[in-house]
C-alpha cells in the first residue's frame, strides 16, 4: 500500500473542511448532518472520519481556522512591531477578516460558530484560549502606544485591549449581515479615530 504523504493529508482536510463551511453556510450547523457533508465533499464516511471524529470537530476546526489568521497577526505584531499605531492593526484585521470572508465566509460562519459556542463547551473553551492569546499581545501593543502617548495611560492596558478586540465582532456582524460594500470606509474610519 503506497504512503499517504502529508500534502495529500493536508489537501483532503481542506476538502472537508471546505465542504462542511458550504454546507454549514448554506444550512447551519444543526440542520447539516455527517452525511452531507460526505455528499458535498464527495468522500466517504471513512475518509471523513479519518480527520475528523464529529460534526464537532468539524465546527471547531472551522472556528479555529476562522480565528488563525488573525491571532498570527496580532501575535507578529505584537513580537516584532509593537510600536506599531492601532489603527494600522485594526485596519489590517479588518482586511484579514474581509479576504477571509470573500475566500470562505468567514463573517457568516463567524455567528454560527458564536452561537454553537453557547451549547458546546468544547468550542467555548476554545475561544477563550485563542480570544485569552489575542488580548496578551494586543495589550502589549497597546502598552507601546501607551509609552508613545498615543493611547490614554490612566486606564490599563488590558482593559483597552479588549475594548479594542470588542470591536472586531462588531465588525464581522455588520459584514455577515449587511456585506461588505456597506463596510467600505471602515479602514478609513479606524485610521481616523487612530491615526499614525
């Protein structure tokens, strides 16, 4: 039997997990069944449960990868600019966020993995350690800031940075509901209110 080698591993993941995001796009999370996503990704049930052993795995997978880009980001910031304007970070989220949208339906898999993260302890979990992550080095970029007296100094650091991280599903809602033509001068906007 020849070896499976891990480009080959790799691409029948994201076949799956690019089956589940249509199906789960299209129908939500519950109403998608194992089955469909068989169909959709034109595997069959042991090819699927190779790489995945639930639905919710499945779920997870998606939410993290959602999430991935934008932690490296954040974490790269962070580590190697963290002199770096907030606005220019938040605008670059937002760009982030915007191509993973267009790519996958980001925005839209974004409410449904939020929502499926109020009945799945597992997935709740999750976000709290990838969210706990993104505000350590978040915080650390805004104490730069802070030291440069671009940010106020009185309030603490961490409480900033997760104001600042509230403002990043206020911007995903408004993308999944309202698509991104209406979001045109969000970057602009961010750039305003925090300049260079």
């Amino acid at each position: 039997m020849p070896k499976v080698t891990h480009q080959y591993r790799d691409a029948r993941r994201d076949q799956i997990l690019s089956a589940a995001r249509r199906c789960f796009l299209r129908d939500g999370f519950h109403a998608t069944s194992m089955q469909d996503l068989f169909a959709e990704a034109g595997l069959s049930s042991g090819a699927v449960y190779r790489y995945f052993a639930s639905k919710d795995d499945v779920i997870t997978a998606i939410a993290e990868e959602n999430m991935r880009d934008v932690v490296a980001m954040i974490h790269d910031v962070a580590s190697s600019q963290p002199h770096r304007p907030i606005g220019a970070v938040l605008t670059d989220i937002f760009k982030i966020v915007q191509a993973k949208d267009a790519q996958e339906g980001l925005a839209g898999l974004a409410l449904l993995a939020w929502s499926e993260a109020l009945r799945n302890p597992v997935l709740a979990d999750r976000f709290a350690d990838l969210f706990a992550q993104m505000r350590a080095d978040l915080t650390e970029v805004v104490r730069e800031n802070q030291r440069a007296g671009n940010l106020p100094r009185q309030v603490p650091a961490e409480s900033l940075a997760t104001v600042l991280i509230s403002i990043v599903p206020g911007y995903i809602l408004q993308l999944a509901t309202l698509g991104s033509a209406a979001l045109g001068e969000v970057p602009a906007a961010i750039e305003a209110l925090w300049p260079h």
